[in-house]
C-alpha cells in the first residue's frame, strides 16, 4: 500500500468472525495478514500495523505444486510467521477464498491465474469507443458468477457519448443478467455517486476491463488521490498503451471506505470456468434448453432442439445462441486441457511426495 493514511486494524483490511473460525480451522502457528502485492515469488503483506514484505514456505510451496490457482493472489488471507533468523517472513497457509476471478494466462500455456481473491463486487468496465463488445463483458460476467463475486458494469467516459447513451447502455444491459449497468465519467464526475453504494469498511472492490477503459481514472476517485497512474494522452483506438504494470489492493480513505484492486488492462480474458457458470449468465437460454428433447442436446440442431427453434421463431436472439454456442466450446476445450494439466501435475506431486517424503503430497 502507499503513503496516504493506511488502515489501521485487520477489520479495515476486511478481517471478521468467519476469517477469525478460518483461521482457527487452519492450524497453523502464526498472524494473519492480507495480500497487497504479488511480485515474482515474494508477496506484500498487510495487518494494519506494517506493511512487509513474506515468501511462501518452502513446504508450502511444494505442497501447492505449481497450480498458480493455488498460490497468493492479491486480496488473499495469508498466515505468517516471523523468521527468527532475521529473513524475510514466511507464508504458512492461505486461508480458504470466499471469491476469486481466475483467468487463462495470456499465451497458450493452460495455467490459469488468479486475478484477484476475496472481492466482494467485481467492476467490468467498459467505454464507448470501437473497442466496445457486450460480448467481452458477457465473458468476464461468466467468470465473475463462476467465482463467487457480485458484478456490476460500469460504462465509463459518457463525456464521449454524443446523445447515444441509451443506445450503449441498452447493449450492455443486454447481456448483463442481473449485474447493473452504471453510466459514468471519471473526467466529468457524472454518475460517479453510483459507486457510493459499495463502498464500506471491510469491503473489498476490484476493478478489471480492457486497457484505456479507464480503471485507474475511476479508481483515483475513489481515493480521492493521483495514486495510480493514468495514461497521459490516448490515441482515439485505446490500442497500444498499458499504464497499469500490476495488481494492488489499496486502502479507501485509510480503509473506512473498503479496498480496491486495480488491475492491468487484459487483452483477453478466455474463460476457465466449469460447466454450470453458462447457467448464471445464460439463463434465459438455459430456461429454453429445458424443453430439448434430448438431455445432452448441443443446440446445434438436433432433432427437438428447442434452442434453436425459439431463434427460428425469433423469440431469442442469433447472437445470443451464437455467443452460449462460443462460450460452450471453449469451456470443454479448456475442460480438456485441464484434464491434461492435472494429470501432469498429479503426477508431478506424486515425484516430490516420493522425493521427500512428505505424505501429505
Ligand atoms: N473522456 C474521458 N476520458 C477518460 C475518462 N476516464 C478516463 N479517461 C482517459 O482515458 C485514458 C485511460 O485511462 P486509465 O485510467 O489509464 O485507463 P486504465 O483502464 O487504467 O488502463 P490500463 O491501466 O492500461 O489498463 C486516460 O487518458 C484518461 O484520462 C472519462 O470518463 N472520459
Ligand atoms: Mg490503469
Ligand atoms: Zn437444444
């Protein structure tokens, strides 16, 4: 966390009962404390006494494996204890995610990434401008629901709307299930007291959207400080910048108004969810899956497919069938790769157990 006034007490960092029962579940020896920073293999820690700096255990690390779904992220709960030897503290456990936004890393590699963990209400933010796709925020609303996070989109720079607002807004709300739409402007300050709402001690705020969307501009208003960067001049695609290098949580007025994750702009966030998070944002075209003759029906045309009469008849939208096709596809293919990976990676803990040991495995 930075200079300004810091929280000054684990229930401003978000700490209750539930945490406090975790902890004592845990059985681990050693102080509570929230992440704040991942770099590399060391993490920052706050307790609100101090900020420092802790690295996983060893054994720990070695337990985990490599799934960086199982690693700290930010907004992690961790247990750490003091290295009697002067070094830097170490990270004994982390306490169980109430939420978490995992993502497929960008690249080909199948690992997925854990954006952000223990956010109450997740932001997909939005602009108006040729980068604008309902469908990308449909997907990050997918993987939000899959998570546990509430979601709420935010339609920012309305400055730039020029008398189409409804227009925007109407394609966001689209797709947007139950999460709400709130029209904004960082630079104007128009809609801005929508936030209000969810802000408050101990809450947690996560910010996530494509770059140039304008994250960190609302985020700095919320702190009521030029505390992250923001870029200085945009060229009128949004294309080609990244201002934001990494994920932080960070104190609202010394934490009595809750925290916030900002985070880099994503240049895609391909899914890696399980199958039933389709149900949470495509109910409506689940709730017409049920009349399909066949239970395992695809909706690509089966006899009985009642999917794909209801586009016949007009009474669902092409591109909504075609976006829960798209959806559907990728999901059993990372279903797939996943399979994969958690063989190798079963395989590979199976090594280390024999390696050193350690039955736990
Ligand atoms: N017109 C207008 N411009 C805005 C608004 N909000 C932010 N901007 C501008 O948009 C540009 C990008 O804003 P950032 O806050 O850096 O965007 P970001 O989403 O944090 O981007 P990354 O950190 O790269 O992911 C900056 O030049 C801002 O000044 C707004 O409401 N209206
Ligand atoms: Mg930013
Ligand atoms: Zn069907």
């Amino acid at each position: 966390m930075g200079a300004e006034a810091q929280p000054s007490s684990l229930e401003e960092l978000g700490w209750d009962d539930r945490w406090a029962a975790a902890l004592a579940d845990a059985g681990v020896a050693g102080a509570p404390a929230r992440v704040a920073i991942v770099y590399q293999d060391r993490l920052a820690v706050v307790d609100g006494a101090r900020t420092r700096w802790a690295e996983l255990r060893g054994r720990l690390r070695r337990r985990l494996g490599d799934d960086p779904a199982h690693t700290p992220a930010v907004g992690d709960w961790v247990v750490i204890a003091d290295n009697p030897g002067g070094g830097m503290a170490t990270v004994e456990a982390i306490l169980p995610r109430r939420t978490c936004l995992i993502r497929q890393a960008a690249g080909r590699r199948t690992a997925p990434q854990v954006v952000a963990a223990n956010v109450d209400t997740i932001f997909v933010v939005t602009s108006p401008n040729r980068d604008f796709s309902p469908r990308r925020v449909e997907r990050y609303l997918a993987a939000i629901a899959d998570g546990g996070a509430a979601a709420a989109v935010l339609l920012n720079k309305i400055d730039l709307c020029e008398g189409e607002l409804a227009r925007w807004v109407a394609e966001l709300e689209a797709v947007a299930g139950d999460a709400p739409v709130h029209p904004l402007s960082a630079t104007s300050g128009a809609g801005l007291d929508a936030l209000a709402p969810y802000l408050g001690r101990g809450r947690t705020l996560a910010f996530v959207g494509s770059s140039g969307v304008g994250k960190s501009s609302l985020i700095n208003h919320l702190l009521g400080a030029e505390r992250q960067a923001v870029a200085e001049i945009r060229e009128e695609d949004d294309k080609g910048r990244h201002t934001t290098t990494h994920r932080e949580l960070m104190a609202i007025d010394g934490g009595a108004g809750g925290l916030v994750i900002d985070t880099p702009g994503m240049r895609e966030l391909q899914l890696w969810t399980d199958e039933p998070a389709i149900g949470g944002t495509f109910e409506d075209v689940e709730a017409i899956a049920a009349g399909c003759r066949f239970r395992d029906c695809k909706h690509r045309g089966e006899p009985g497919c009642a999917v794909v009469a209801a586009v016949a008849e007009g009474r669902l939208a092409a591109e909504r069938h075609a976006a829960f096709l798209k959806l559907a596809a990728e999901q059993s293919a990372h279903q797939r790769q996943r399979a994969g990976s958690a063989r190798i990676a079963s395989r590979r803990r199976a090594r280390l157990a024999r390696a050193d040991g350690d039955v736990e495995g």
